[in-house]
C-alpha cells in the first residue's frame, strides 16, 4: 500500500513539473512574440487612387524598414467608404488599445481617429494631409513641436498657385472658374481660401457652389457652368474626388475643361492635373512611422531623415481635352 502511494506521488510530481515547465516555456515564447511583432492599423476615408497610393506608400517603407505584413508585422486596413459616421465608428475600434500604431490617410480620417484617440492609447501617424493645423487636432503652427506626444504626421499643401498659372497661361482670356467644395472638409476649406486669393491676384472671377455629399456634385457642377464659368476646377476636396467624373461630365456638356490638383483625373478626361505624387508622400510618412516602431523620439517623430526620392514631388500629366468640342486647345 505504502509503496503504491509511494509511486502515485511521484508520477504527479512528474506531471506537475513538465506542465509548469511547458507552461512557462509557451509564456515565454507568446510574450517574445507579442513584443516582437507590432500591430498597425491604416485607416483612409475613400478608394480614390491618391489615397489607395499613399496607404501603399506607408506599407511599402514599413516593409523596407522591416514591418512585413505577416511576418514582423500586423497590418490591417480599415476604409470608410467616403461615409464620415463610418469614418468615426472604424477610429473608435481601432484606438481602444488593440493596435500599436494608427496611420491614417486624408484629413477626415486624420480628425476621426485624433479625436478617438485622445487618451493616446496608440501611436498615431497621419499622411495625405493638406493643413493639420487648420484641422482642430490640437496642433499649432507657429509652435509645431508643441502637440499631443501620440500624435505625429506629414502633410502636403498642392500647387494651387500654379495650377491658376498654368490655366492663365494655357488660355489668356481666362477670366471666371467654378468650384464645387465641401464645407464640411477642413482640407477643401484651405484649397478654396488659397484659390480665392489667387484668383484676386490673377483678375480671375472664383464661382463657388457648395456639396455635402458626393452624390450632389454633378448638380452643383452643372449649376456653375449654367452660370457661364469659363473652366471647373477640382482643389483637394475628397468629397468631389470621388466624384470626379460628375464634374468632367458637367465641363463636357458645357463645353468647358476641368483642372485639378489631383492625379490622376487627367486620364479621365480634366485637361491637365497639378498635384503631388501620393505614393512618395505615403513613404515619408512609412519611414516616420517606423522609426517610431524602431524606438525614435515619438514627440520630435522622425528617427532618421527619409531616403533620397521619398519627398514629395509635383507632378504635371500631359495637358489635354478629351472632350473634341471643347473650346481650349492643348
């Protein structure tokens, strides 16, 4: 009996041992694990290409800095469909603790996750931005240094200027243009606010016809050329991007061409854009976002300058009418 309880004793402690010890050796393992591999989410606000280009721009300079996607990364991507309560409804999930870092692609979902984020649970990095500071993330621009620790970003104000110059220059005699923007959007706000003092200064006549939903665009486009504007112009307005073939729609039927700040709506039919290449601009923002990963100063942000070729670039597409009507010539 004595020497029965004697072996049924020891086999429990040989169990208990080996258990403890596996136990401690999968603890081990998961907690390297988890410490090793980031989780990162992207947020953009629409399928428009500048946006698709800069979110790809981000994931290729992670993967250059060694954040691959399945192997020493997490990487999910959440878009809201040009829908702004859905924009809000992705930022919450995405801020509550789950992911290490949120980058975010235009300034709606910048705002969205800014302001679902204040707690700084994740690091946040925004691209694709036209103004931050206009935008009431908490960010000054005379003291751009002095913002939320968790917060950091690039953004990128397209040509307006020369967008109007090369529209003066293409046709002399130009003299009134129309605008359909978003009110709504701080991004859009800017554009129209520097189009209108450009306008000022060339002797140009800015009509402005306000949306705030893209499905009213092509209204509002129709409208403007129905008030004899000369040519339609597109600034960074998400919500007429999405549109944007409603524009060049209305310019055809008007006989009149549509410029933009945004690539590539030119092979869609705008006579000529004048914008940024998204892509480069996404992997500035890649590169900031992993040096921050790679333990860089999260207040000052950029652990390391960006490579040769990752600024942001202008970029003019051929300028052309595709409409055969059309009274400019190109």
């Amino acid at each position: 009996m004595w020497l029965t309880l004697k072996r049924l004793s020891l086999g429990i402690f040989l169990i208990l041992l080996t258990s403890s010890a596996l136990l401690v050796s999968d603890w081990n393992r998961r907690k390297s694990t988890n410490k090793q591999v980031p989780h990162i989410a992207f947020l953009q606000h629409s399928s428009i290409p500048v946006l698709d280009e800069a979110v790809k721009g981000m994931i290729d300079a992670l993967a250059a800095e060694g954040f691959v996607d399945g192997k020493t990364a997490v990487i999910r991507k959440y878009n809201a469909e040009n829908d702004v309560a859905t924009d809000n409804s992705i930022a919450k999930e995405i801020t509550d603790g789950h992911y290490d870092m949120v980058m975010t692609a235009s300034t709606l979902s910048m705002q969205a996750v800014a302001n679902a984020n204040k707690s700084g649970k994740a690091i946040h990095v925004f691209s694709a931005v036209a103004d931050p500071f206009v935008a009431g993330i908490g960010l000054n621009r005379d003291k751009p240094l002095e913002h939320p620790r968790h917060l950091v970003g690039t953004s990128n104000f397209m040509p307006v200027v020369d967008g109007f110059e090369l529209a003066r220059k293409m046709f002399p005699g130009l003299k009134s243009v129309g605008v359909v923007w978003n009110a709504g959007e701080a991004n859009s706000r800017a554009y129209v606010m520097k189009a209108r003092e450009t306008c000022e200064k060339l002797g140009i006549t800015l009509l402005e016809a306000n949306v705030d939903n893209s499905s009213g665009v092509f209204e509002a486009a129709s409208s403007l050329v129905s008030r004899g504007v000369q040519a339609l112009w597109v600034g960074g307005d998400v919500t007429v991007v999405v549109a944007i073939e409603s524009v060049i729609s209305a310019g055809n039927k008007g006989r009149i061409p549509v410029f933009t700040l945004v690539p590539p709506s030119a092979e869609k039919g705008a006579l000529f854009d004048l914008g940024a290449n998204f892509y480069d601009i996404g992997k500035v923002s890649g590169h900031l976002g992993a040096g921050i990963l790679k333990g860089g100063d999260r207040h000052r942000g950029k652990r390391a300058p960006p490579p040769a070729g990752a600024q942001p670039a202008c970029v003019q597409l051929e300028p052309r009418c595709n409409n055969p009507e059309c009274r400019w010539t190109g």
